[in-house]
C-alpha cells in the first residue's frame, strides 16, 4: 500500500491529516534501536582512484537516504528509481508496482574515506530489513524489494560474497532476500529529495525514519558524521 506517501507533494493540510490519520505514530519518539551486528565484508572493492558510485534499493528511499547522507565519506544521496524504464521513472507509475522499479538511492562516496564494503554493512544492518521479500515495514509492493544495483563487476562480486558470507553466518533469523540487479538509476522528483531534513515531523519518518537513522548512530559511531 502506498498510503504512507500518496498524497506528496506535501502541504499543511496533508501535513495536519497525516498526524491525524497516523495517531500511534506520534506516541512513541523516535529511539535508538539496534543495528544488527554481521561482521564485516571478507572481500571489498580495491579500485580506490577518485568519487565512486553505489545504487542501493531498501524500502522507501525517504529514511535509506538519510541513513547514507550521515556516513563520513559520502558525498551526496539521490533518491530515485532503478530497475525500470525512463517512461515510468515517476512516482505515480512506480506506486502501481507494474513497472519494474525500486525506490533507490544514488550514493557518490569518496572510497578513501568509506569503502563500498562498508556501505554495504550499513545497507544490511541499519538501512532496512534484507529478509523482506517485496516489502519494508508498512510498505509492500515489488518497489519496495530489497536489490543492490552494481556499478561494475567489482561491485557484483563484493555484493554477492557478502550475502553469501552473511547466510553462512546466519546473520538474520531468516533468509536474505536481496537481489542483485542491473539496470539504469533515474532521480526521483524534486519533493522526494532530502526528505527527513526538509520533514522531520512528517509522521511517517518519525515512526520508520527516525529510529533507523538513530541505529545508525548508535551501532556505527565512528562512521556517523
């Protein structure tokens, strides 16, 4: 369902409605909930020449955007959508599920500073839940699935060793569902992006966002900004 966001671009009135029609949100603030401890990647990108580029697909993009925007040596975050084709890169088509794409993030890092290993350790362990197939939280729907979009063939096999190095482990409780994908990254509209900065009390990030972002800081604090 796609009730969380419909409604956007977002006006007072919306606003105001929102907090109406989402009374249990605003009961419980946000707190630091637990990353979940995986070890660290056995392999890792070893290309370390100039601003790299990772497309990481979780769930909403609103709260994985700031999740990332927060990482020491991250250079910007875009929300938008892969998967798909440029005629349906918009929120309204994705919202019906029938056009291939994820909500993703364009994250452009500096990998002398963060490593694509480690973007990766936060994508599994804070960023959204990697066991839920075609959903994250209140959200369901293929756009909402879990896939990393390598840029590169680097990129694929760092991926695809850590989820196999996170099942052997058992990580999760349950298995991971992430897939690994190609396709083209399209930015998201203008409303979409910096969400949590530009709506910190929009009811919605309060009850998803917030916490996730606050696990962040709490299970990585020599990576949080």
């Amino acid at each position: 369902m796609h009730l969380s966001k419909a409604a956007l671009p977002l006006s007072a009135l919306t606003l105001a409605l929102a907090s109406f029609a989402w009374p249990r949100v605003m009961i419980a603030p946000a707190s630091a909930e637990r990353a979940v401890a995986i070890p660290r990647a056995a392999m890792d990108v070893t290309d370390t020449k100039g601003a790299q580029t990772a497309i990481l697909a979780g769930g909403c993009f609103w709260g994985v955007e700031a999740v990332f925007e927060q990482v020491k040596g991250v250079k910007s975050v875009t929300s938008g959508y892969a998967g798909g084709t440029s005629q349906t890169a918009n929120y309204r088509a994705v919202s019906s599920e029938r056009t291939g794409h994820a909500e993703a993030v364009r994250i452009v890092f500096d990998p002398a500073k963060v490593s694509y290993a480690t973007l990766l350790r936060v994508f599994f362990s804070v960023a959204h839940d990697p066991t839920q197939l075609n959903r994250q939280g209140p959200d369901r729907g293929p756009s909402y699935r879990s896939a990393i979009f390598p840029i590169g063939a680097d990129q694929a096999r760092v991926a695809r060793a850590y989820i196999a190095q996170l099942g052997a482990v058992r990580a999760f409780p349950k298995p991971i569902v992430t897939k690994i994908e190609s396709g083209s990254f399209y930015r998201a509209e203008a409303y979409h992006q910096d969400f949590m900065a530009r709506n910190p009390n929009h009811p919605y990030i309060v009850r998803w966002d917030k916490p996730k972002l606050a696990a962040f800081r709490a299970g990585y604090p020599s990576l949080a900004r």
